[in-house]
C-alpha cells in the first residue's frame, strides 16, 4: 500500500549584482605583499604556479642603479595571504636591477623555470626548479644576449615540444633566439627572424589560425615586427598599417592579441605615447584600424605602460585594461557594441617613471585580480566580482611542452565559441599567465551551468574536446588523459550558491505521513536587490532517487500546492528530478523568505537508507522576459529521507556534529572520521545525492578515530554514514579529484 511523503521548501534571497562593471579592492596589507624600498624600480612582475598546487604564485623583479635589491618570489597560501621566500631559495642570486621576466618548463620535468634579464650590464639568469621552492642557477647551458636585455618569452618556435627562448634587446644585436636541445642542457642561438629593432616585448600568438606560431617583436626606434610561421620558415608579414604607431626611443611599446569578436582570429591592439589603437584581424592577411568603429578612440593621453585583454566581468565580451602612467589608467568593458570606459583605481604616483601590471584569478575564485608595481608602491587589487559565470583552465602537455604554451582553448557555450591562447601574447614587464579565463554572462539554468565542448588545439599538434565541463571551475587538461583536476569556486557569502542547508536524517515509517521543512539560503551581493526587481515567474528543481519516491507527470498538479501569491504553472518530471515553474500573481517582491509551497511524494519501495533530496537551480524571471538570477546549486543536500517498515526501536541519530569529516573538501585518498567512540565495532557507508550506496567499509574504531579510503569515488559530493552499535552518525564532504 502506497502512502504519502509531504514536504515543504522555504528559501531566502539576498541580492545579486547584475552590472557587468566590477568592483577592485586593495588587499595588500591582509595579503602580506610589501614592497621593499622607496627607490626601488619594480620593473617585472609576473604569476606562475611554481609547485604545482594550481594557485598561482607571484615574482616580482626590483632593483635600481645602485644593484641592492633582491627579487621577491612569494608563495601562494591558498587562504589569500601570500609567504615572501627568502632570496636563498635562488642559490647563489644577488641583487640585481632586473627587467623583464618569464617563466617556461623548459626541461618537461613539472616545474616551470625561470629567465630573468638584467640592466647595467649584468649577464641574464636561467633558474632551474628544483620542484621544492628552491632553484638553481643553470645560465651556463645558453650563451648572454649581450647588455640591456629586455623582452624575452619561452616558446616552442620550431614546434619539437621543448621551449625554446626568445631576447630582445635594447642594443644594435637585436633579437636573440635560443633552440632547446630537448635534454634540458644546452640552449643553441639560431637565427630565425632577421629582427634588428631595438625594442621591449616580444609576444607569439598565431595571426593566421594555422596552428602555428608567429612573433610580434617591439621597436622603440621605429615599426613593429610580425614574423608569420609558414611552416618552412618564417616570414616578415605587411605591417604597413602599425607605421601610425611608430614608437620613438625611451618609449618602448605595449601590446596585446586577442580575439576581440570570437572569429578565431587576434585581434591586436598597441600605443604609441598619447594615443592607443585596436586593428582587427583580417584572417591572417593584415590589419584594419578598429579604433574608431569600437569607440576606443576617447583614452587619455599618456604613457600606456602595460594594455592587456581579459574578461575582468565575466560576460563573455573581452575588456582592455590599459596602465598610464601619467595620468590615469582606464579599463574599457567589452560588448557586442564596442567598448565603454571606467576608471581604475590604480593611482599614478607622484614620481612617475616606469610601472607595469600583471593579471592572475590569485585566489581561484573566477574573477582575474590585477597587481600593480611602481616606485617605492606595490599593491595587490582584488577583483570582488559578479554574479556571471566563468571557466578557468590549464593545461600538462606529453607531446606538447609541460605547461602547454602556444596552445589554443575554446570554449562551445550555446554554440558559441571563444578562443584563448595560452601563450606570451600580451602584456609588457607583466606578462599574461599560463590560464585559459572564460567568462559566460549570467547563469543559464536550461543548461545547467555546463559548457557544451571545451576544446584544446595542442601546440605541437592533436585536437582534444571534451564534453560537459561544468562551470565555476579551475580545470586541469592533460594532454592523454583530460581533466585530471578540478578546484570548486569556494563557497562565500558572495555567490548564488545554496548554503547553511539542515540535513534531515531519520527514517519515515511506511504507515506515516511526514513533512520535511528544507530550507536553503542563497546569498550573494547585496548590490542587486531582488525586492525591486517585477518578479514573474520562480522555477526551482529537486533531484530525488525515483525507486523510492514516485511521482508522474500527471500527479504533479495535484500533490503540489504553491505558496499564498503564486500559481502553478507547469512542471517537467525527469528520470530523478523534477523541475516546477510558479506564476507570481500577487506580484510579491522577493525582500524575505518565499516558502515554495508543498509537494507531495508516494513512497512505494522500501530502502534502508533512503534517498537524498537536493536542491539544483533556482531561476528567477522578470516582466521583460530575462533571467535575471539563476544559480546553480547541484550536489547540496536538502534532507536525507529512510523510507522503510517500522520493526521495532531506531537505534538513536547523533547530531551531526558529533562526526568530525578532515579533510573537506578532499582531493582524494583518505578520509580521516573522529566520532565521540572510544572503540567498537564500525561500519562506514557513502551515497551519492540519489541515496545510492557506493562504498561500504566494516572495520574496528581505535581511539576514536576511523579511515575510510574514497580513492575510486570521481569527484562530486557525497552523503556519509557511520554506525558505531546503536548509534548512526551522517555528514556529507566534497571530493574534488
């Protein structure tokens, strides 16, 4: 005989911010970033991943004419807060009035190394990653460019999968190209380019979408270079259309690719002192001034130091951030219809001189933070972010080189692409990291937050796609293997995630009818105020195990009974889930708690342990048909429900916090459980969200403490039980990987 399982929904709403313009904050002191002097030129900065932990970690290069200033690496916590290194991890470095910077696993081990330039004449530096926060001076496996060094990038030019290494100079030799012997010993001088300009940056991205590497090389004393990989050799490409830049010495250039309009092709955009220009990619062939028609031709005037493309808002559309460092520096928010302006916080400082800016997601919260380096004043600015969504990916190359430089990603959302190259193609004296950023709007519950295809272009060959990659993530591409590894964007106070949920945790005997309160908050920024938004429509999903609670179609509007206001309007049943849209005809305003009404379930199918209900996504529709919230909650519990034939006495449910989880989240291995036990014997269950069993372990407890192994378990969120005699304990921990 079926009965009847009630249960109610109660949810809380706090504002989200749908503005596409964000907001930075200063967060150098709480970071521990310092600066070390007054007169020290910070000339470089650049992030990299020196351990392998998949947070970015920080380099700075200092100095001054006085060479008595040492580099600065800071270690990344992974709690916001940064360990400065001591100089002796780099043995044997002195101080040094180092230039520009760049980071390459130039040896496939692992671990990126580092090329450092120097001014007044000093012989440049290759540090070797020793892989545990120490380096070594290899400089002897290539030959000095020569003095006053500046630009240099590691890139795989003649595509064996080793990085090799490109200089530029400041003195009449020009450019400088290394060859990588493969055995991690020696670095060759080749010739490839015929480049004899005196200039900065040097940059790769592939002008012409062959999935080959071509070279932009800077000339402060007159026009830029483009050096076009045709797979036989490279050849100079028309830049006929940069003679308008022409550069002029002691002011070497800044320039950045990317693809503005996603048509697979970077777009260019590079200054000259007081005025900037974006040229469009005419598919490899040359470039159209794109200035005007984008609406950039209204930047300050000034020295434009540093200009990258990121998509600091996260809605699809790459934004430029320019650094001047005379006046003020502006970032210009991408859209379908061009560029608007806003102003950054990064303030000019009184003295002038030489600055730069270099980009991370520091923290892996999917909003790209800047840092800012001038005289005597370093500060870190935390981007606070959005509501929209984001992607965050990095890749290991076999074939390709370690870090997979000069490597395509795009992303497939919709059936729209977006293209990124992880490579050196941006930026000067803070370079772009190796991190392919997507951004994707406002979420989109109809697809459940998940990107159609991401696709990878290795770089020296071979297409990888891989379906179904989930949004709101770091992920890491292997080369053979896919995703290997993921990071979850921590939940906070300032996101739409469902937080502070109850797990109810008892078993419903079969001849009763239980209601079960599940209250979930979502909270995010308070700036997007939901009571002042015309509300018309609130659709929300639960999961359940459909072979313990039933419910058709046809039922659907019958056992649901909306909340006082609102009118059911449809719902859409699946295998474990049903999805149920409510009409708003009282026109209530979202400022408090909405109870969701009540659905009711037939149970029909006895199971010791029950089913799990979740809550996946709640969307919220305005009068002018736009979803303006939507987040996604998957994988978090609302109530866990035994459904069962009452034999006699439960045994007793401890509180849940009687069970103590460490690690959690975990990225798999061992699970550490504590319980209030001394000793006993134990047994240890784990259910995915549909309540089915995956793991059961019996084992003796010692000293209060259990290990359970959840190596075999792929990344997710599961439910825990633990039975200790009479006594049952619950939880739930994340895996990540």
């Amino acid at each position: 005989m079926k009965r009847i399982l009630l249960f109610s929904a109660i949810l809380l709403f706090y504002g989200v911010k749908t503005s596409a313009q964000i907001n930075f904050e200063d967060v150098t002191p709480p970071s521990k970033i310092t600066t070390p002097t007054t007169d020290d030129y910070s000339f470089s900065s650049i992030w990299v991943d020196v351990d392998g932990d998949d947070y970015f970690d920080l380099y700075i290069a200092h100095g001054n004419d006085h060479d008595d200033e040492y580099n600065q690496l800071y270690h990344n916590l992974r709690d916001g807060t940064f360990l400065l290194l001591d100089p002796s991890v780099f043995n044997g470095a002195l101080p040094r009035y180092t230039g520009q910077l760049c980071w390459g696993d130039y040896n496939n081990d692992g671990f990126p190394d580092l090329y450092e330039s120097h001014f007044n004449r000093r012989d440049n530096r290759i540090w070797k990653n020793n892989g545990n926060l120490t380096f070594s001076d290899v400089s002897n496996i290539f030959t000095n460019p020569g003095i006053y060094s500046t630009g240099a990038i590691f890139s795989d030019f003649d595509l064996d999968g080793n990085l090799d290494l490109l200089v530029n100079t400041q003195s009449r030799s020009g450019s400088h190209t290394y060859h990588n012997n493969g055995t991690g010993s020696l670095f060759t001088e080749v010739v490839p380019f015929k480049n004899f300009g005196i200039g900065d940056e040097i940059l790769e991205t592939d002008i012409n979408n062959d999935n080959l590497p071509d070279y932009m090389f800077g000339n402060a004393l007159g026009i830029d270079s483009i050096f076009v990989n045709t797979g036989k050799g490279y050849v100079g490409l028309n830049v006929d259309f940069l003679s308008k830049v022409r550069n002029s010495q002691d002011y070497p250039g800044a320039a950045a690719f990317g693809d503005v309009d996603n048509d697979g092709y970077p777009d260019l955009i590079t200054h000259y002192p007081n005025k900037f220009y974006l040229f469009h990619n005419l598919k490899g062939t040359s470039f159209s001034d794109w200035t005007s028609e984008m609406k950039l031709d209204s930047a300050k005037e000034g020295y434009h130091h540093s200009i990258f493309f990121c998509d600091f808002d996260n809605d699809g559309w790459l934004d430029i951030i320019i650094l001047n460092t005379e006046i003020r520096s502006e970032i210009w928010y991408g859209s379908n219809n061009g560029f608007h302006l806003d102003i950054l916080p990064i303030n000019t400082p009184p003295t002038g001189g030489l600055q730069n800016i270099s980009l991370a997601d520091y923290d892996n919260d999917g909003f790209m933070d800047i840092l800012h380096c001038s005289i005597g004043d370093t500060k870190l600015w935390h981007n606070k972010g959005n509501a929209n969504q984001w992607l965050n990916v990095t890749l290991r190359g076999h074939k390709a080189n370690y870090q997979g430089l000069g490597s395509k990603v795009i992303s497939y959302v919709h059936g729209t692409p977006q293209y990124r190259e992880i490579a050196y193609n941006q930026g000067n004296y803070g370079y772009y990291p190796a991190l392919a950023h997507f951004g994707f709007g406002p979420a989109d519950c109809s697809s459940g937050s998940v990107i159609d295809s991401l696709v990878v272009i290795w770089q020296p060959g071979g297409r990888q796609v891989i379906k179904n990659v989930r949004m709101n993530e770091l992920v890491v591409v292997d080369q053979d293997s896919g995703i290997v590894r993921t990071i979850e964007k921590p939940l906070s106070s300032g996101i739409g995630y469902a937080q502070n949920f109850s797990v109810f945790n008892a078993t419903v005997p079969a001849d009763t009818i239980v209601q079960i309160p599940l209250k979930v908050i979502l909270s995010s920024s308070s700036q997007f105020r939901l009571d002042s938004l015309p509300v018309t429509e609130l659709t929300f999903s639960i999961s359940y195990n459909s072979n313990i609670l039933d419910l058709t179609p046809s039922k659907v509007a019958q056992r649901y009974t909306p909340p006082t206001g609102w009118t059911f309007k449809n719902s859409l049943v699946g295998t474990d889930s049903i999805t149920i849209t409510i009409t708003n005809t009282a026109q209530q305003k979202l400022s408090k708690v909405v109870d969701l009404g009540m659905l009711r379930f037939d149970t029909y199918f006895s199971q010791p342990y029950g089913t799990f209900v979740t809550l996946n996504n709640i969307t919220i529709r305005t009068t002018d048909g736009s979803y303006r919230f939507c987040t996604t909650t998957e994988n978090n519990f609302l109530a866990h429900i035994s459904v069962g034939w009452s034999t006699g006495v439960s045994p007793s449910v401890s509180a849940n916090d009687k069970l103590i989880i460490s690690p959690d989240p975990i990225h798999g291995g061992v699970l550490q459980l504590t319980l209030p036990e001394a000793s006993g014997k134990s047994e240890v269950l784990v259910f995915d969200v549909l309540g089915r069993e995956l793991l059961r372990e019996q084992s003796d407890m010692i000293g209060g403490s259990l290990r359970c192994r959840v190596d075999a378990l792929p990344p997710g969120t599961y439910y825990l039980r633990v039975v200790v005699g009479h006594n049952h304990y619950s939880g739930n921990f994340r895996k990540i990987n």
